[in-house]
C-alpha cells in the first residue's frame, strides 16, 4: 500500500513536471536589458519554479506585439497575457488611473511611492479589474522631461513646438498650457518623426531617452520633470480568473518581488543613461522648474473629474 502511494507520488511529481509549460506572452515595448524588462522576466522565474514548471512567462520586447494601446487591448482579450505599460495610455481605457498624468502632482519621490503603494495605488490597481485587467503591480518610470531639436530652457522656448505625446489626453492638455501642440504618437514611431522633424520634440525619462536613442535626433535634455507617470504590470482577468488561489498568491508574490527588483535597476540604469547620453552628444539642461510648474496649472482646471484623487493625494503625507 505504502508502496503504492509513493508510486502513484511520484508518477503525479513526474506528470506536473514533465507537462508543457503554460506559456503567458507578456509585451514591452522596451528592449532587453531594460528595467522592466529584466523585471518581468524575473517574474517569470520565480513562478516557473513555484509553480514546479507549469508556468513560463515569455517577454516580447521592442513592441513586437503592437503600441501599449493594442498591446493592452490583447490582453484583454487574453489573446496575450501580460503587458507592461506606462499608465498614461491606459486612461483611455480606465479613466481614473490618468489622475498620474497629471503634472507636478507628486512631491518628490518618497510622496509618489507612498501614494502608490498605499490605499489610493491599490484602489487604482484594482480598479483595472473593472475594464477586464488585473494589475499586479507599479514600477518605477522617474519622472518624465523634454528633449526637442533646438534648446528649451523656459516655457517659451517651446512655444509652436510640435512635441509627441503618449496616447494620452492629459499630456495633450499640458502641452497646449506650455504653448506647444502634442501630438499623440506611438512610441516606436517617434526615433523617425524626430529625425525627419515631423515633431520638434518629445518628453521621457532618462533610460527611454537613452535606450531609444532619441537622444541622437533630439540633443537637448531640459529636465523640468514635469509628471512623474508610474508603468503598470497588467495580466488579463480572463486568464487570471482561471488560476488557483495558490497560483494567484505566487504570481501576486512574484509581481511584488519584481517591482522592488525593478526599482533596484531604475536607478541604477536612471544615473547610467544620463552619463551615457552625454557622452552621446546630449546637452543637459536644468531648468528653473517654478516657469513650467506655473503655467502647468491650467490643466488641473480641464479635468475636474480627478478633483477629488488629487485632494486624496495632496493629504497624503
Ligand atoms: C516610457 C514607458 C513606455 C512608453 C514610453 C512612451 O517611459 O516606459 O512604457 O509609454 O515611455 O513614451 O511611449
């Protein structure tokens, strides 16, 4: 009887082992060796081997899969099952969670962190659930500043300027309050569009400038960090609602460990790209921020559906 059951142990170990995996596509439309990147693919491992191998997350990078847009609307649909995405072009889909888009809205870091990993981060996390999502986590995208074609080292400087934009109505606005015009692109198009001058500029972080190269089309870097847009980990909840409650504590867990992994190599590769981009030629800039803070402001009156968001965040201290 003992024998038996050890037998039949066995044999199952050797069933779930041996299975093929489950795979889960997930999208990003960094490369390799990006933060984000790096940290789902840590994800993966920790829940291939929690999961005794029957699940494998495979990252599709460089935005093989599509725009954020359309990689958000797969997963969805389940049709992949993961994607990482900045918020911004979520609003479209979820409209709360666009309150991050809003500029200046943190203090500093510490503020952003502590509004995101407290009841206002994971409301919004939670909220994804409502348009079929499930978020499992924020990661760490610094704050975002212009680089343009010509120098800008005030609001003026960017009066006329065409500057691509994420899909995504907030940045549109802050853009008309600078006096400039922004134009919604997806992110793989804007190398191109700077160097044919189709736009005059856009606006990233410091490893997107770097990583993306945009610093070659566009070599002056005015770091006025006007938003402070967190990326967003999404699994679909078709695919989510079939797991375990085990499964979902690991991926859940996994998720967790990755974000802390990946604010690790944001700041590592934050300081590395600044370094990197000025030896590629980039001019850095840094503005008295007050001007563009200033002028911000006009976009806190052109969407009062966030008033009450923005007063939650602004109390927490
Ligand atoms: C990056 C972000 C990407 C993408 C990109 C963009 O900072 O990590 O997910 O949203 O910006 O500007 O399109």
């Amino acid at each position: 009887m003992k024998r038996l059951l050890v037998v039949l142990l066995v044999s199952a170990m050797f069933a779930v082992g041996l299975a093929a995996p489950i795979v889960l596509k997930s999208a990003d439309v960094h490369p390799d060796g990006y933060p984000t990147v790096e940290a789902v693919k840590m994800m993966g491992r920790i829940i291939e081997i929690m999961t005794n191998g029957k699940y494998k997350i495979e990252v599709y990078t460089g935005g093989q899969l599509g725009d954020e847009k359309e990689t958000i609307e797969q997963t969805i649909m389940n049709v992949i099952q993961m994607t990482r995405v900045s918020v911004a072009p979520l609003q479209t889909f979820y409209d709360p969670i666009g309150v991050f888009a809003m500029p200046y809205l943190f203090r500093d870091e510490e503020h952003f962190w502590k509004v995101l990993e407290g009841p206002i981060g994971e409301e919004l996390l939670k909220g994804v659930e409502k348009i079929g999502l499930v978020g499992l986590c924020y990661y760490d995208a610094g704050a975002r500043s212009f680089y343009t074609r010509k120098p800008v080292q005030k609001p003026e400087d960017l009066k006329g300027m065409k500057i691509r934009v994420q899909m995504n109505e907030v940045m549109v606005a802050l853009m008309q309050a600078l006096g400039a015009t922004g134009v919604p692109m997806a992110y793989a198009e804007v190398y191109t569009a700077l160097q044919t001058g189709v736009v005059d500029g856009a606006e990233n972080n410091p490893p997107s400038y770097y990583t993306a190269r945009h610093f070659e089309v566009a070599p002056y870097y005015c770091l006025d960090g006007h938003t402070r847009i967190p990326e967003i980990l999404l699994i679909s909840k078709a695919f989510w609602d079939k797991l375990t409650p085990e499964e979902k504590l690991i991926f859940k867990t996994a998720a967790i460990a990755s974000a802390q992994y990946e604010k690790y190599l944001w700041k590592k590769m934050e300081e590395e790209a600044l370094e990197a981009v000025q030896k590629g030629g980039a001019k850095i800039f840094k503005p008295d921020i007050s001007a563009f803070q200033k002028l911000a402001q006009a976009v806190y009156d052109r969407f009062p559906q966030y008033k009450d968001l923005i007063k939650r965040i602004q109390e927490v201290k």
